[in-house]
C-alpha cells in the first residue's frame, strides 16, 4: 500500500549532480534522455582534479563541502557521477546528509554482474582501482566473473585540458590500453566518466562495443529508484545550472564534446 502510494508521489526538487570535472557530463547526458523532467544542478570541483591522485581524507573532504553545498540549494537527491568518489567516500558519507545518494559504481555494479561474460576489465584512476570497489561490488552478485584492473593515470588531465589528438596523449592511452587487452577481457568497463571523452583514441585499438559506458545502466538504475520512492519529478523544464571551483571557461570548452552548456557554469569556492 505505501509503496503504491509513493509511487503516486512527486518531488519536483532539483537533483545535485557532481564529478571531479567534466567527466560527469557524460553522465549527465544520458540522463538527460532517460529523465527529460528532471532539473539538475552541476557541480565540476574543477579546482581540485584530478581525484583519482588525491588521498581518501582529500575526497571525504571536497565531496563533503559539495554535499553542504547541495544542502542549501535544497536538492532532493545527489548523483555521485564520479566513480574515485564513489569508491573512496560513498561508505563513509552516504547517511550523513538530508538526502539520498547515489554512487555509480555500486549502483551499476548488480546489472554489469548480470551479463554473461567471463572475464571484464575495468579502466579507472588509481585511487578507483587501488580501492578494489569494482572488483568487490561485481563479486557480491556474481563471483565467477573474473575482473582485471588496470589504473591509468594521466588520462583524465588529457581530458581535461584537450590534449586528446596530441602524440603524447596517444601513447599514454594506447600503452595502458594494451596492457588491459593483452589480458583479453570480453567487455572494458569505462570506470571512469572521463573516458568516454577517448573513445575515438581508444576505439582504434578494438571494437568501439568492446567498451562498456555504465552511466547508461546508471541512469536507468536512478529512473526506477526515484519512481520506487515517489520522488520523481513531473512538469519540469528539465533545466540545468552549472558551478564549478575554477576555470568556468576551460570547463565549457573541455566539456563541449559531450555537452552543450548553453549557461554560464558559476564559479563558486567552497575552500
Ligand atoms: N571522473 C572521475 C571518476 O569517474 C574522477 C577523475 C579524476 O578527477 O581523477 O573517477
């Protein structure tokens, strides 16, 4: 009966939506389609990329300040879109604020165990890959799948900065790469948002739908938990505002492969 009736509900607040940078819009992107009446709020900690270097007590605190920020703007839920803090700080933060948090990794983690394949690589920054939180949430639902690790630092400085036609940046991806592909994973988790952005780079290597972009089950993940618990929204422009730490300009310029950011990203310091 209650859940019926939660079914029944609506909650037009604005969801909080943050990454490291403009990693997260690849995930917002698919949101977007999957939740076209959702208003979402933005928030790029640009000042402090790249995450997957930084110490766990570094990201308890930048996702926290994030957290308080989105308390002010009154949010009814916050998309973890970056997997470093989702595998470093999701366990430590996730019932310390007045709204729901959704971590991507452990959210898509049930639906990546589901399929049938044996052996799946995950690429990821190295504080992502240290913490083993791929491997961990996939072997809770299927321990047979076999999952290989590869970290891949500088990647996501590539991204952010446009460096991805450059011969440098080439040898950096292709090298990393063909460590994970002599393991000869069926499917490689892109396990890190920024990826998406390389896979033109990538896709020269092997077949572009060798490459798993999970934010797809992640968003559709978000659509059934949020009818689940009455909180979607109905009636909404399907707005979005945008802050970030620093850089608004190089953020719209970085991001502009996947997102058209038609508003001024606000810089705010949460320092
Ligand atoms: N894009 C984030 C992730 O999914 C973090 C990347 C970084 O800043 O190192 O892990």
């Amino acid at each position: 009966m209650e859940n019926n009736e939660n079914m029944n509900s609506i909650d037009n607040r604005p969801i909080g939506f943050f990454d490291s940078g403009v990693g997260g819009l690849t995930v917002l992107d698919k949101f977007k389609k999957v939740l076209p009446e959702e208003n979402f709020l933005y928030f790029g900690d640009t000042k402090h990329m790249p995450y997957g270097e930084k110490s766990e007590e570094e990201l308890i605190n930048f996702a926290d300040k994030i957290f308080k920020f989105f308390e002010t703007k009154n949010v009814k839920a916050v998309v973890m879109a970056c997997n470093t803090t989702s595998a470093v700080t999701y366990e430590k933060l996730k019932n310390q604020y007045n709204f729901k948090i959704y971590p991507i990794i452990q959210s898509v983690a049930k639906i990546l165990a589901s399929e049938n394949y044996s052996r799946i690589g995950i690429l990821a920054t190295p504080a992502t890959i240290n913490s083993h939180v791929y491997k961990k949430e996939i072997a809770k639902y299927n321990p047979n799948m076999e999952v290989v690790e590869m970290a891949c630092p500088e990647w996501v400085k590539i991204v952010e900065e446009g460096r991805e036609k450059d011969e440098e940046s080439e040898k950096f991806i292709s090298s990393r790469l063909a460590k994970m592909l002599w393991w000869g994973p069926e499917k490689i988790v892109l396990g890190c948002t920024h990826y998406p952005y390389l896979l033109q780079n990538l896709s020269k290597y092997t077949e572009r739908n060798r490459f798993i972009d999970p934010s797809i089950h992640f968003a559709q993940y978000i659509k059934d938990d949020l009818t689940k618990c009455g909180k979607l929204s109905s009636g909404n422009k399907g707005t979005e505002e945008f802050f970030v730490s620093s850089s608004p300009e190089n953020f719209v310029n970085a991001g502009k492969m996947f997102y058209n950011i038609k508003t001024s990203p606000e810089l705010i310091n949460l320092d």
